[in-house]
C-alpha cells in the first residue's frame, strides 16, 4: 500500500515543484535578515527540530475534537478546535523555517505536505466558524454540518502529516546525516588533498582530506590543524568547499550552517545537530594521522 503512496505523493511533482521554488524564494527573503529567528524556529537551541515535536500537538488535540463531538460536549469540542487550530499555526511557523532549506525531492515532498496542512487549516476554521454561527444542539443541522467539516479536516491532516512523515523518515530532511556514524577514537592516516609548496596543508582555507574511509574538511592554523566531517549534517552539504568566519567556525557552502572547528558544535542553523570533529596530529614519518574527538 505505501508504494501506492508513494507513486501518488511522487505524481504530484508537476505542480509541487514550481510550487515549492516559489515558496524556497519567497521564505528565504523572508528569513535571511532573520537568521536568530530561523535558528529558533528550527530547534538549534533544543538540538532537536522544533517542528516535529509542536505537530504532535494540534494532531492530539485535532483528534479529540472529534471525540468530544461524538461524546456530544459542544462547547469542550469548539475550545478544543480552537486551541488545535492556533498549535497548527505554531507548527506551521517552525515547519516554514525548516522548509526554507530543504532541496530536490524533500523540497517537493514538503511542499506536497504544507499544502495539505494549508488546506486542513482552512477547512478547520469553516467548522470553527459554523460552529460559532450555528446552534449548540447535538441535533443542530448546523452543527452536524461543522462537525462533518471537521472530520474531513482531520482526514486531510493526517494525510498531511504522512507525508511529512516520509519527508522526515524516507528523505533524511533534518536528520542528522552523522545517525549512524561509528565514534571508534582509533588513529587514522590522513590524506590532505591537497598541499602547499612548503609539503604542508594550505593555510587559512578549508582543504579536503581522506581518512580511511571518512572525507573530512581540514583548516590549518600554523601548526595546529582542525577538522570536522565534509559532509555537512544538515544535508550532507561539503564542508571543504566551505568558507572560513571569524572564531574558527566553518560555513556550510549549500544552506549556511555553521561549525565550530574545534568540537564540531553547530553555531548557527538551519542544522541542530552537531559535527564530528577530530584530532589530527604529525606522525614521526612526517604525515599526519586523526582520530574522532569524543562527543
Ligand atoms: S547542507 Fe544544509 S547547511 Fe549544510
């Protein structure tokens, strides 16, 4: 049955993908000079995405909307509906911050789902607003019309919050590329790709290196050099290609992340995951060797 979803999600790449560049335009300008807000809204502070722990709660409470209906408690179910509405809009905030940097299929995908969320939203606030509008009896044709609108709603919701789901769990948006990752401390060769006229790694830019199967992105300060991971955590972006800031923090070349060189500690979004970092040391045959810095 999933591969059925999945064929239906995919087959709306027609309009979602236009869609979806629209939307990565319009929320990016819309982001940029408010990066603090962004970092917020995706969770960096929580080292967790913000989005997937606030959708719980309008499903919860979206759910007992129809329960509290059923049960024939008009005025519990119209709070209930109420208050579900505003946590959707809190989660629609923080999911707009991390659709802001999603690419490719994810970008698709999530367009797919905040549309659905879009239309669900509406839909709830037409029951909300024919409740207010309409009578209080369990018999009330008004109401039953409400409550027959709500549960529609809730339908196109949990649709919504399937493909988020696939999203999350079939695309990798947001997870951290490093999950499955080993933390062995053993010493490695390391392999610059490159090297000054000196035989040393270049100063003061980010160069690739190769350490046993792992690429990681080497900076050198005089003697003391620094590494994280290549491969970005946010989405795997390469950190090599990267640019310097100030205080020894790395940029992500794709959405803007930032590392700190010495630990891998992210600094600024869109990741809330952290980097692996690693030592990295001369060996006595004048190579150099790294090992994974503890978390
Ligand atoms: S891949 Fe997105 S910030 Fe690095």
């Amino acid at each position: 049955m999933h591969r059925f979803f999945d064929r239906l999600i995919a087959g709306q790449a027609r309009w979602a993908r236009p869609l979806g560049d629209f939307n990565h335009r319009w929320l990016h300008a819309l982001f940029r000079p408010m990066l603090p807000v962004r970092d917020l809204l995706n969770g960096r502070w929580l080292g967790h995405p913000l989005h997937s722990v606030l959708t719980d709660a309008p499903i919860g409470i979206l759910f007992l909307v129809i329960v509290l209906d059923v049960l024939g408690q008009p005025v519990a179910a119209d709070v209930a509906l109420f208050v579900g509405i505003l946590t959707m809009l809190a989660s629609a905030v923080t999911g707009a911050a991390d659709y802001s940097d999603t690419d490719g299929a994810a970008r698709e995908r999530a367009t797919v789902h905040s549309t659905l969320m879009v239309i669900a939203l509406l839909v709830y606030i037409a029951s909300l607003v024919m409740r207010i509008g309409g009578g209080e009896g369990a018999g009330d044709p008004d109401r039953t019309a409400a409550i027959w609108v709500s549960i529609i709603a809730f339908g196109i919701l949990i649709a919504g919050a399937y493909v988020g789901g696939a999203v999350v769990y079939s695309l990798g948006n947001m997870v951290s590329r490093h999950a499955f990752r080993g933390s062995g401390t053993k010493w490695i060769a390391l392999e610059p790709a490159e090297l000054d006229g000196a035989g040393d790694i270049p100063e003061g830019r980010p160069v690739k290196g190769k350490l046993g199967i792992n690429a990681v992105a080497l900076v050198r300060q005089g003697d003391v050099v620094l590494a994280v991971h290549d491969q970005c955590a946010h989405a795997g972006g390469p950190l090599s290609d990267g640019t310097l800031r100030g205080d020894g923090v790395i940029e992500c070349p794709w959405h803007g992340s930032r590392f700190r060189l010495a630990d891998g500690h992210v600094v600024r979004g869109p990741s809330v995951h952290d980097q692996p970092a690693y030592e990295v040391r001369r060996t006595e045959a004048g190579g150099w060797e790294a090992r994974r810095r503890p978390a």
